[in-house]
C-alpha cells in the first residue's frame, strides 16, 4: 500500500504546475496554484474534487464513491488497494488537473484532444471537460469581414 501511495505522489508531483503540500487531515494534497487536485491519506483514501456534473457521471459509472465526509458535494472518494487501484487514482486526478490546465493552456483544445486520446475519455467525459475550454480571443478578431463590409466600415457607411 504505501509504495502505491509514494509513487502516486512521485507521478503526480511530477506533472507541470503541481504543488504538494500536508492536508490539514493527514496525508498529502496536490495544488494547481490555489486549487487543490485532490489528497491522499495515509491509509489509501484518495479525495479529488470536481465540478458536481463530472463527479455525479464518476459515481453514476462506479469510477470513483460518493465522498466519505461530505457526499452531496462535487467531491469523490476512491481506495487504492492494489496496482490497478493505483492506476485507476492516477486517471481520476489526471482528470480533475486537466480542468485547471485547460483554463490556462494557450491551445485548451488541442490539449483536450491530446489528453482525451492519452487518457483514454469517453466521449461523455469528454463532452464534461468542454466548457473548461475558453475561446480565445483571438479567434472573434481575426475572422476576416467581406471586403464590402470593411469598405462600408471605412466610409462610416
């Protein structure tokens, strides 16, 4: 059990934009800035907060239990008891951090594809994370106007 915990906080850790820190009830919690990923307690209790639409499919599909303390919130539980426990944890919060990175990237859609590939989402899971994906700014200004409506524009007309 506790080499599956360390090496979950090993991967974790890992990941661009990570901070781990001691949570407040024992265990380790990783941060995205402010925002917490999820934690990990000693005994292999993993709790990961998500938006409550993502975290009801999680329940709905028994990827993840309603939360220990706290079930009608958007948080989730789920054990790590063995290797594929293990891997299963590692999706789950991989899930919760890509929502923070998508609302940071700089192509939040590419990242979704490339994600959802490696991550093997379905397209419901996928459909989930969507709104997650901000529009860029840059795709409104740089439409290009039919030449008419920009001489029109240009005349006052």
């Amino acid at each position: 059990m506790m080499k599956h915990l360390k090496k979950l906080e090993d991967e974790v850790s890992a990941w661009p934009q990570i901070s781990v820190h001691p949570h407040r009830f024992g265990g380790k919690e990783f941060r995205v800035g402010d925002a917490e990923v999820g934690h990990v307690h000693v005994g292999g209790i993993v709790d990961i907060p998500f938006p409550r639409l993502v975290r009801d499919a999680l329940v709905t599909e028994g990827l993840a239990e309603d939360h220990h303390w706290v079930p009608n919130s958007g948080w989730t539980t789920f054990h790590i008891r063995n290797e594929q426990d293990f891997k299963h944890a590692l999706w789950l919060l991989r899930l919760s951090y890509l929502r923070y990175l998508l609302k940071t990237a700089s192509d939040p859609r590419t990242l979704l594809e490339q994600e959802s590939e490696q991550m093997r989402l379905s397209p419901r899971f996928k459909s989930l994370l969507e709104p997650f994906v901000r529009k860029a700014a840059t795709q409104v200004s740089t439409e290009l106007l039919p030449a008419q409506s920009v001489n029109e524009v240009a005349r006052g007309t």
